[in-house]
C-alpha cells in the first residue's frame, strides 16, 4: 500500500480531468505528426517507403537505421502516457522514443494513449492497432482509471488478459505497466489492485513495471511531482516515469 501522503488522496473531487476522453483522438488513433499527444506516432525513424512492409521483427542492438526493417513498441495508455497538461514531446513515452533513437536503430515507438481510457476501452482499441502497426511489444498502461471509477475487478482483469491475449496472437511481448491507489479506496480494493499486474505478469509471463509512479507519488513532497489537479505528474516527474519503465522495455525487447 502506499503511504498516507500519497497524492491522488484527493482523487474523487478531480477525476474529471482522467475521465475525459477526446473525441478526435478516438476516431484518428494514429497520425504522422506525433510529439507525444494522445494517438500520435512518436517515431525514430521515418516509415518505410510505400509499399514496403515492416515485419515483426527487433533490429539487432548498434543497427543503422534504415539497414533492418522497422520494429515498433506500441504504448496503450491513458493520461499518465498522453502527454495531459504537459508541453507536447516532455512526456515519458516521448522521452523513451528519444532514448531509443540514441541506442539502436530502427525502432519506433507509437504512443496510442488516450486520456480517460480505461481497460475496457483499450480492449476495444487494441485490435486495430495491433492489425495497423504490427508492434514487436506492446506496453499497456491501464487501469486507474478503472480503479478511480471503482469498477469491478474481475472485470478490469478479464480485460487485461484479453489484451495480452491478442498480442501473444501476434507475437507481440507485453510489458504491463503497474499503478496503485491511494487507502481511501479501501485496503482491500487497493491491494488486489495492486497485486492483479504482478499475478497477470506471472500467468502470461509479460514483463511487469511494478508502479509507474514510483518515487513520485510515494515520496514525503509528492505533491510538489504533481500538476494542480493532484493526479497528473508534472513535466518535470516524467524522466522519473521514464527511469521506471524503459529497463524492463530493454530487458525484453532484447530478449
């Protein structure tokens, strides 16, 4: 559980701002100009030319770009990864594509997250993107939202294995990414919360990053990490994010 200081304790009077989902972003999930705002392609290299097919494929470590065909991580998730109330390009999926770029060649990463989704809607989203850019890996970040609206968790979890379902039908690794709730949720709601990423990450062997927020939401001045909402990181946090998350990309992505 997290410590009684934990941030999002004030949570229910501004979940508006997690709930609200984008019209457009749902209608246009992919785009060509992306910086990192929800349903854009945050990418390290160019598309291949027309008619030219990336295959499921990770380009071997220290390729030059444009020697392999493109491999692409796809990120589904909600506000914590579409950039909410942040300049474009400072979010933490906008800084993984960055770092990739800088390591290996030949990887692009798709930022296909939507402030407010939740697993359910993520579901219905994944297998069209999964037909569309063909991802090596897909790291799902899901889930608060589920909790912050105080769904079922049976539910949130049949949902979860439905997606890494359809990625393991592709050949996609999963890496799933962890969040925790603060007590006023219940203790026993909070923790089969968080304990349902660790026991899916077991069962379907996906690769697992504990808590996104880790060293940002459970620090003794966590609010000064967080926008004025109180549940959104600042700008400043998402290196932090990022430090949470890309080891266990790497890890698996060169696996």
């Amino acid at each position: 559980m997290l410590r009684r200081h934990f941030t999002l304790g004030g949570i229910c009077a501004t979940a508006a701002g997690l709930f609200h989902l984008s019209a457009h972003a749902q209608r246009q999930v992919i785009s060509s100009s992306g910086n990192g705002l929800e349903g854009e392609v945050i990418s390290t290299r160019p598309r291949p030319p027309r008619g030219q097919n990336a295959t499921n494929q990770v380009p071997p470590l220290g390729s030059a770009p444009g020697t392999v065909p493109v491999a692409t991580i796809l990120v589904l998730g909600d506000s914590l990864s579409a950039e909410y109330g942040i300049q474009r390009g400072r979010g933490w999926v906008a800084l993984m594509a960055s770092q990739l770029q800088k390591e290996r060649g030949d990887v692009q990463v798709v930022n296909a997250s939507i402030s407010g989704d939740t697993t359910a809607g993520g579901r219905s989203r994944l297998p069209a993107l999964l037909n569309q850019v063909r991802p090596v890996m897909v790291v799902i970040e899901l889930g608060a939202n589920d909790a912050l609206r105080g769904l079922d968790l049976d539910s949130t979890q049949n949902n979860f294995e439905a997606m890494i379902e359809a990625c393991r039908s592709v050949n996609a690794k999963v890496v799933l990414v962890g969040m925790q709730i603060p007590p006023n949720y219940g203790p026993d709601y909070g923790a089969k919360f968080a304990v349902m990423f660790a026991n899916l990450s077991k069962k379907y062997k996906t690769g697992l990053v504990p808590f996104l927020l880790k060293g940002i939401a459970d620090v003794p001045d966590a609010a000064n990490n967080f926008q004025n909402d109180r549940i959104h990181p600042k700008e400043e946090a998402h290196p932090k994010m990022l430090n949470n998350v890309l080891p266990e990309i790497k890890k698996h992505l060169n696996s």
